[in-house]
C-alpha cells in the first residue's frame, strides 16, 4: 500500500529554520517526482517545490526560492524540505505529495499534512 | 500569466449537474488537474491529464477543456460532493506548478 507521512512541523521563530521530512512507503521516492505543497489557515492551496524522478531536478515556487530546498535520501525512502528565513507567511501545513508521471502535477498520494507555524 | 482563476463558491441541487471552471493562459498547452478537499482532509485527485479518473473516483466527475478553460462536471451530485475543488497545471515555463484559488461547492 503507497503511503506518505510527513514530520517536523512545530513552532518556529521569524528568521528560524525547520526540517520537514516525509517517509514513503509502497514505492521508492527516487522513481518518482515527488512535491510540498502548502495551505495556509483558511487558505487555498499552494505548491512549494518538486522533485522529480530519476534525474532529481529540482523546482521552487519564487516565493520560497532561495529559503527552502528539497531534497531525498534514497537510502530512508524519504523526502526532506529544509525551510530557513522563515517568515509569519510560510505558516501553513504542508503537504508531501506522489507525482504519478514526472513533473506533472498529477498528485495520486498524499500525505495528512504537517503543521508549521512561524510566530515570536 | 502564470495565474488559474477559479469562482470562489458554486451551489448545486442535489442529483443536478455542476460545472467548475478553471482560466489560464497555460491551459491553452496543459491539461488541467482537478483534486477534492474536504475540510480537515488532505486533496484527493479526482481528474487528471484529457479526462481521467483514479480508481474509486467516481463516473460522474469528468474533465473537459477549451482554449484557456477548463472544467470539472459533476453530474448528479451527491451530498458527499460538497467540499472544495482545486485545479492545477504547470505553468508555460514547465518549471513550476500553479493552483487556482479554488471553489467552494455547496450541495443545496
């Protein structure tokens, strides 16, 4: 059965940085495209990076270029976003989502979310 | 423009039919994808590439397209299908990944 469960959400300080990670199983994160996405409360939804398969190209949303960076570790089936200068904005849940074709958009799977709040 | 633009909220009597429509210029070259949301849920894709449907969607969603519009067709609507809908597409980059802002559908 493919799942995704994604950790690290918590409480963060405006300018600090967070972890998230986002363990897969029931397929292998190197074979396919792989994305956060966000939702802030209330909020709609918004894609913050991919990866995609086999090649690990990476894509960032402007808004989040240049702070963030995606990234896996085959050897754990995992999938990472390093978030750093995080601002009140970001605050969000993310989400950890399956590409089913390349870098398409098509998301079969996802996670439940993690919450990350950005706050003094 | 790298933007989808979706109506904030539609309504439906129960067993009718509904469109929901998505605008971009990157849909003139892209399909859109269409996924679910329920409140405290995760989306769930509903609609993908011209007009296909994942295993446990359905029948009665279905996808369609014209020049920079997309559409999301419910026909017969369920109570079950009140939540919100999103479409996306890549943009005309093909770097990124853009989200309408989503619409609200209520089952009266």
């Amino acid at each position: 059965e493919v799942q995704v469960l994604e950790s690290g959400g918590g409480l963060v300080q405006p300018g600090g940085s967070l972890r998230l990670s986002c363990v897969a199983s029931g397929f292998t994160v190197s074979t396919y495209a792989m994305s956060w996405v966000r939702q802030a409360p209330g909020k709609g939804l918004e894609w913050v990076s991919g990866i995609s398969g086999r090649g690990g190209i990476t894509y960032y949303a402007d808004s989040v270029k240049g702070r963030f960076t995606i990234s896996r570790d085959n050897s754990k089936n995992t999938l990472h976003l390093q978030m750093s200068s995080l601002r009140a904005e970001d605050t969000a849940v993310y989400y950890c989502a399956k590409d089913y074709v390349s870098f398409s958009g098509w998301f079969d799977y996802w996670g439940q979310g993690t919450l990350v709040t950005v706050s003094s | 423009s790298s933007e989808l633009t979706q109506d904030p909220a539609v309504s439906v009597a129960l067993g009718q039919t509904v469109r929901i429509t998505c605008q971009g210029d990157s849909l003139r070259n892209s399909y859109a994808t269409w996924y679910q949301q329920k409140p405290g849920q995760a989306p769930v894709l509903v609609i993908y590439g011209k007009n296909n449907r994942p295993t446990g969607i359905p029948d009665r969603f279905s996808g369609s397209s014209s020049g920079n519009t997309a559409s999301l067709t419910i026909t017969g609507a369920q109570a079950e299908d009140e939540a919100d809908y999103y479409c996306n597409s890549r943009d005309s980059s093909g770097n990124h990944l853009i989200f309408g802002g989503g619409t609200k559908l209520t089952v009266l």
